[in-house]
C-alpha cells in the first residue's frame, strides 16, 4: 500500500516537472488548502459533529465561532439545519484528505491530481453559490435572527462580513478548475537539444610534389593508396 501510494506522488517519467519556484502562482493554492486543511479541522468539524451551536460550549474554538462570527454574520451556522450541518461534514471529512492531496500536488507537480481537482471545483462551486444563497436571503438570515429562542444574542446579520469570511470558499475552487483547464498542469515535454553538427576535417596530402587540401566527414575512414 506504501509502495503504492509513493508511486502514485511519483513524478512522471516522460515529463519533466516545473518547479514550484517557476510556478510563483501556485503559491496561492498552496496557502490556501494549508488554511483549509486548518479550518477543516477546528471548525467545520464542530457544525459536521454537533447539533446547534452553543454559546456556553466547554469547546473554546465553538464558543469564538458564535460570539465573533454567527452571531453578528451567519445566524444559519447557529441553527445549524440539515444541510448546513451535511455541508460541514462534507467540509471536514471528504474535502480535508483532498486537500492534503492538492497540498502535495501542487509543491512536488502531480499532474494526477488534475481530474480530482475539477471534480472538486465544479462540486464546491455549486455547493457554495447555494449555501450561501440561504445564508443571505434564507428565512434565518432575514428574519429568523431576531427570534431569541432560535438565535440568542444575535443581531442583523452584517451581509459583507459574511460574504468576506466565506468567499475564499467560492474562489478558490473556481480557481482550481481554470488551474487545472490544461491536461499537464504541472509538466512539460521534455526539451531535447539538436544534435551537434560537426565540421568536415580538413585533410593535407603531402606526398605528391604539391600538397592537396582537401576534406573529409568526421569519423570517414581515410583510404589508403
């Protein structure tokens, strides 16, 4: 199985990788799936996991989420319906082992990772444009804010404060999937030198009363009188 995957992270035999150091905008993809690697991790995990979020969690990382962001942007993650919930689970335990791939991809050149990256753009793209339509003009981000027995604490939700804190979400898998457009994102051919021409030798004969100059093909045998 090691084996296995070691050949698979291998680079191609027939291509030659572009470093990474050549591919300077590679270096937002590679920040960015760190960064969702992270927030996999710590927070989508919490709404994937748990019912609806609690201001008096013993989790300190759930009780940020609701004092510093749902409460004043996303009143939905508060409530935390089915499909949010699905979305984070999503989130947190398909999209993270992906995003390890994509990290991995991108620094060593994995042309392999190509066909997961489009699936994942066009998956995550759609999935966004529709959470974040219920985020903005859903019932609880219109109204259902203001019930304190649905959403205690909140206030009206601040529409660019959301669109700032989960745009990454929608921009970076639309990125992925101009990124991985090419069928060899990450290699090229390999660039194979001309062969040397050689010049004609020149050949001095000697042996009669007058020397004769004269020519030969590198590596022609000289025929003897």
């Amino acid at each position: 199985m090691r084996s296995a995957v070691r050949r698979w992270f291998s680079p191609p035999t027939d291509r030659v990788v572009i470093p990474l150091r050549e591919r300077r905008l590679d270096l937002f993809f590679v920040v960015a799936f760190s960064f969702f690697i992270l927030t996999s991790i710590v927070t989508d995990a919490v709404n994937g996991l748990n019912g609806a979020l609690d201001p008096d969690s013993g989790y300190a990382v759930e009780r940020f989420i609701y004092n510093t962001y749902a409460r004043v942007a996303d009143p939905l993650l508060i409530v935390n319906p089915p499909q949010v919930r699905v979305s984070a689970w999503i989130s947190a335990f398909v999209w993270l082992p992906l995003y390890v791939v994509f990290l991995i991809g991108f620094v060593r050149g994995i042309d392999r990772i190509r066909p997961f990256g489009l699936v994942y753009g066009g998956a995550l793209t759609h999935g966004m444009i529709t959470y974040m339509s219920e985020g903005i003009f859903g019932r609880v981000a219109t109204e259902g804010w203001a019930d304190p027995a649905l959403c205690p604490g909140c206030v009206e939700p601040n529409t660019l404060y959301y669109i700032a804190a989960n745009a990454a979400y929608l921009v970076v898998p639309a990125a992925m999937i101009l990124r991985m457009w090419r069928p060899h994102p990450f290699t090229q051919e390999p660039v194979l030198l001309p062969p040397a021409v050689s010049e004609p030798e020149v050949v001095i004969d000697l042996r009669g009363a007058e020397p004769e100059v004269s020519t030969r093909e590198p590596g022609a045998r000289e025929i003897q009188p």
